[in-house]
C-alpha cells in the first residue's frame, strides 16, 4: 500500500506525510499487486491443456459522496455561491437579492434553509476544520482527476458506486474517462444514486441493470422514503453473476452502539432511523432469494450503513427476531428482527447463503511508528478491532487520519458478500487515500481549495469463478 499512497499523494499535490517520506527498507507491491493470489508452484514446461481456472474477478465498492458530473456540480457551485436571506416570517433562509451566500449558512439536518437536497447536495459537503469550503469549478474538476487515479491503481473489474448523480458522473472519474467500460445508472429518486461499472474486456451485460424500488420503500410518503437498489446480471467468462449494489438506511449502525432497546443502533427498536431499516431488510432478502435461484451465484455489495460483523459475532443462541421467532419463519405482524445478517443471510433456500468477506486494512510501512500513532495499534490492528466492537473517538480519528486510512468514514459500513462458489482468493481490502481524503480551503498562494475525494474509502475482493 505505500507505492500507492506515494502515488496519491503525489498527484494531489500535497507533501507526502512524515511516514511516507521515510526510505522503505524493502520493496512493497503496489495495491493491485497486494490482492493477487499467490503465485501458483511451479508448472509442467508446457502443456496443451486449457487453463484449469479462469482469470479471478476484482470488485470494488464505493461511496463518492454526493458526486456529481461536472455540468452539474457548476450548477450547485452557482446555487451555492448565490445570496440567501433569512425571513423574518418562519425564520428561514431563502434565495434573495442580497445576502449571505449559501457557503456561509449554517447546514445541518433539517437545516431551516429552502433547498431541495433530492436535486442538489447541501452547501457544506467539503468541510475543513468543521467549517464550510467555497468550491470552485477547478477544484471539483481536479477532485474527478484524483478520484481516476485511485481506480486506476485499484484496476477494477467490477465497480458498485454510491452517492453519484448519474451514468456521466462515473464516466468522468473512471480511468480514460471510461473508455474501457460500460457503465449504468438511473435517473429520478434524488441526487444520491447508484451506478455499476464494468470492464468491457471482462465481462457483458446479461440481464438488465434494473432499479430495485422495493428497498427505497414505496409504500411511505415521499419525506420518509429511502434509496432503491440497483441490480445488473453480468457474464463473465459463461458464467452468469447477479450484483445488487445497495445504500440502505444510515443511522443504524450498530447493535453494540447502546443498550437502550429502542436506542442507536438497536434494529429491532423505536429508533426512526433503524424503523427504516428494518422495512429494508424483506425487500433485501427477497431479491437474495429469487436471484440465487438455480444455485445462481450472487455479488451484494455496497454502503449497508451497517456494522454487519458485529452482528455475524453475536452469540449463536442470540434470539433474532423479537418478542419470539427465528430468520425463516414466516414474516409476522409486530415481529422484528434483531440483525439485518442474520435475518437476511438465513440459508433459506440454502442457495442464497451468502459469505460475508471481512474487510482488512494495510497500511503503510511505518504508520505504526508515525508521530500520528505513536505506539498505539498500527491500521490493520484497529480494522481488526473494529470487527469486534465499535471504536472510541480517538482511535476513530487515528484510523481515519491521512496517516491511516484517509476516509472520514474509515470502516465497518461498507460491505462485499458473496456466493460460496464464488471463492473470495483474498480478504476485502480498505484501500488507503491518505491526503486524497482532506479537504483543504484556498489560501493566498492557493487559490482553488483541495476537496477530498470522499468520506469512504474504496473497498475490493478478488475472487475466484466457479
């Protein structure tokens, strides 16, 4: 991982960090080369026999964080950098003559400012130090470049993107501006959408790249819906693969957040945010089970918003569904599930069980060592802690810092699940962004501010065909 942190850091323009600058003592493999299966033994000469396996599939899953196409980002720079006024009437801010630009207000949910976040991001996505950036258009353009770089060192065969605002905003930031894939998308439900990407040496569209309403929860007033999912069935090499890639409910992260039965984190609750959830977790279950029918095999991945490990280590006696039940009973009225996994994930058919592949992360010759870190767990130790329980504040900060992973969001909700046919030839891997992951305002001798290139961090498995 250091070949690609240098890698990044160069191209943003940045200085390297203090760990990046030291001379490595032995040589590491870049990124790509990191997540290779090991070389096999040693072979006969020569042979006239075909391959014994097929080429293995890399997948990638990421959150851009409210990306927009570029035509479209220079429509919310204009929107934001124009003045609101605050009316005396309701106490809101409105879009006025005069007044204070929209950089300047004060966002946050619910913010009491007149503006439809389903059609343009709030104003205060780039953040430095907790205050609000003024983006420009050659920043947000130089953003699209550094978010290329990253996919281009990753090399991905298959790429599940959340939070993008359409087929364009992910041909802009692929390498060569797409040239080398096919690419779909939707429009309408808000800004926040879902793209897939593949490569078209690699693999065909087999069945269509289709909206899933069900999980964006139609049935709910327009104010208390979510996001849908995106499905695709791709071939490679013969084989057909179904994707769905999902951005469930945010807010409910954890069943270990609180011990309060209807608190944070608690899916079977009161909580709105895990209320929501839970009306996902049918529909997410239904498609599981009709597209892994005829042994099928299946890719869900994405953003669950989901700390889905910490329910896969829950005790095995642990009641799943509240007051009484287990996974595949019949859905009931006033039943609830405690764990979105193990309710989803029930083996019921046994076809549509899924293997959760846990997420590592690699850091850095001399991260642990780093000024930064100290003599405090190095970046795969705290990964490998915040499988079991959620992380303190602090080492939250160390995880997410440009000396660690690089991404506000470092761990824990974004996931990759397979099919066991489809064997998993390495860990997922958290892929390090380091300095790509800071947002840094204009200065005098700077006058475009630096934009991070999201809050997550891409997540990528390799794995085997049947």
């Amino acid at each position: 991982m250091r070949l690609l942190w240098l890698a990044l850091t160069t191209a943003a323009g940045w200085p390297a960090p203090a760990a990046a600058q030291q001379p490595a003592a032995t040589t590491q493999p870049s990124a790509a080369q990191a997540q290779q299966p090991a070389a096999p033994t040693q072979q006969p000469a020569a042979t006239t026999q075909p391959p014994a396996a097929t080429s293995p599939l890399r997948v990638v899953t990421w959150n851009l964080g409210w990306h927009l196409d570029q035509a479209q980002a220079g429509r919310w720079i204009q929107a934001c950098s124009a003045p609101f006024a605050l009316d005396p009437a309701d106490r809101r801010w409105k879009p006025s003559a005069t007044g204070r630009p929209g950089w300047e207000l004060p966002w946050r949910r619910d913010a009491p400012i007149q503006w439809d976040v389903a059609q343009l991001p709030p104003c205060d996505v780039f953040r430095d130090f907790f205050r609000t950036v003024a983006v420009t258009p050659a920043s947000y353009a130089r953003r699209a470049q550094q978010i290329a770089r990253v996919l281009q060192t990753i090399a991905p065969d298959v790429i599940a993107f959340q939070e993008v605002s359409g087929p364009l905003a992910v041909e802009q930031v692929l390498p060569d501006g797409g040239r080398d894939y096919e690419v779909c998308s939707y429009t309408g439900h808000s800004v926040q959408r879902l793209a897939f990407a593949w490569r078209r040496s690699r693999a065909s569209q087999a069945e269509p790249c289709e909206v899933r309403e069900a999980l964006g929860l139609p049935q709910r007033e327009a104010a208390q819906r979510s996001r849908p999912g995106l499905s695709v069935g791709l071939r490679v090499e013969g084989r057909l693969i179904r994707f769905l890639n999902v951005h469930l409910k945010s807010s409910c992260v954890s069943p270990l957040e609180s011990t309060d039965p209807d608190g944070r984190g608690q899916l079977a609750g009161n909580h709105p945010a895990c209320e929501t959830l839970q009306a996902q977790l049918a529909p997410l279950e239904s498609w599981l089970q009709d597209s892994s029918a005829g042994d099928t095999p299946v890719v869900m991945l994405g953003d669950f918003n989901r700390q889905l490990s910490h329910e896969a280590r829950r005790p095995a006696d642990e009641p799943v569904r509240l007051p009484a039940g287990q996974p595949r009973d019949p859905p009931r009225a006033g039943v609830r599930s405690t764990s979105l996994w193990r309710e989803v994930n029930d083996g019921d058919p046994p076809a549509s069980r899924l293997v959760l592949l846990e997420a590592q992360c690699r850091s850095s010759p001399g991260i642990g060592a780093s000024p930064a870190i100290g003599s405090s767990p190095d970046i795969s130790e705290l990964c490998d802690l915040a499988a079991t329980r959620p992380l303190d504040r602090d080492e939250t900060r160390r995880l997410a810092s440009r000396e660690g992973l690089g991404c506000r969001n470092p761990i824990g909700l974004d996931h990759i699940a397979i099919s066991p046919a489809l064997r998993a030839l390495s860990p997922a891997v958290k892929i390090p962004i380091g300095v790509f992951g800071s947002t840094r305002k204009a200065t005098p001798e700077r006058p475009d501010p630096l934009l991070a290139v999201s809050d997550h961090c891409p997540l990528t498995a390799v794995i085997a065909l049947p």
